[in-house]
C-alpha cells in the first residue's frame, strides 16, 4: 500500500460520522414519500449523476413504486479531488429528454453549480418538466442559489464523504455519512 493510501485510510478511520446509516435510510423513505406523487403516472426518466449520484440512486430507486426509465449523466467539477473547478461533462445521456419528466439525482448539492447545469442542460435538451433530487445539501451561503425540489438531508459546511460522495476517490461505497477533520484536509 503506498504512503498516499495509508494517509488517506487514516484520516478516513478518524473522520466523524456525521449521520447514521439509519439516518440515511429514513432520509431516504422520506425523499421517495416526497417524490412519488409529484412523479407517479408521469413516464418518468431517473437521471443518475455520475458518479456521486450512484450510490443514492441505487438506494432511492426501489422506494419509488411506479414504473420509470433509468439513464445516467457524467458531469463533475471535483475529479478526486477536495475542490469544486470548471465544469467537465463526460457522458450526455442516452435516452431522449424531449417532451420527458426528468428526475435527476445526485449525492450533494454544495453550491449547486454542477446540479444548475445539469438541469440547464436537460432543459435544453427540450424535457417538459425537470425535477431534482439530493441526499444531502449543505448549508451556507457560498452557493449560487440554486435549491433542489427533493432534499434528504441538511448537513454542515464540512468535507463529507459516504453514501455516493468520496474522499480524494475513497469512501463512497459507505453507509453512513462522515465528515473528514478540518485538520486532515490541510494535510492535503
């Protein structure tokens, strides 16, 4: 194990939880609550932003009892990294978003400027109505105002990790929600 791993596994294992595992499931139930009259009977296409988006997704989808169709998008500014840069769009979807009803779902909304564009985007791709849906927003002031329609969780202004998003690539894969040590991240 290189010296860049074991230093990033560390500062995972003293990272602090942040919400539950539990937390994140109620969370969940809540969203799907919210979503599914908005949404049922409409022929929707779930929208999964790549990657952060995967986890979440994976979690929320089956708590949505009716029938939809499932594409995903690739747009990220962060790249393993701690910091948010220029906007960089991997993957357009495959399904036409023309005349749809489109649920687009993400990790984190932080200061929502990949989430605006996306929604942008699929507006422009001439879709009929454009939902979106996070696990978690953060709350501060530095975001360009743009709010999603379904949030589950309200969480700090720390560096999260778990459930979808990642530490420098590590850690999305995990249940619960935490937050690394603002004295971990100046070691970066």
């Amino acid at each position: 194990m290189s010296r860049a791993s074991e230093r990033i596994l560390r500062h995972l294992a003293r990272a602090e939880e942040i919400f539950s595992a539990a937390e994140v499931e109620a969370a969940l139930d809540r969203m799907a609550a919210q979503i599914t009259p908005s949404l049922r009977g409409s022929d929707p296409l779930a929208l999964v932003v790549m990657k952060g988006g995967l986890i979440p997704a994976g979690m929320l989808l089956p708590r949505l009892d009716f029938p939809l169709r499932l594409d995903y998008i690739h747009a990220t500014r962060y790249r393993d990294r701690t910091f948010g840069a220029d906007l960089h769009w991997k993957k357009a979807p495959e399904e036409s978003l023309q005349g749809r009803t489109v649920l687009v779902i993400d990790d984190i909304l932080d200061e929502g400027h990949t989430l605006e564009a996306i929604v942008s985007y699929c507006r422009e791709q001439g879709a009929r109505r454009v939902f979106s849906a996070v696990l978690v927003e953060k709350r501060h002031d530095r975001g360009c105002g743009f709010q999603a329609d379904f949030v589950g969780l309200e969480a700090p202004d720390r560096y999260l990790f778990g459930c979808g998003m990642d530490y420098l690539g590590w850690g999305r894969n995990l249940a619960s929600i935490r937050a690394v040590l603002e004295e971990d991240l100046k070691d970066e």
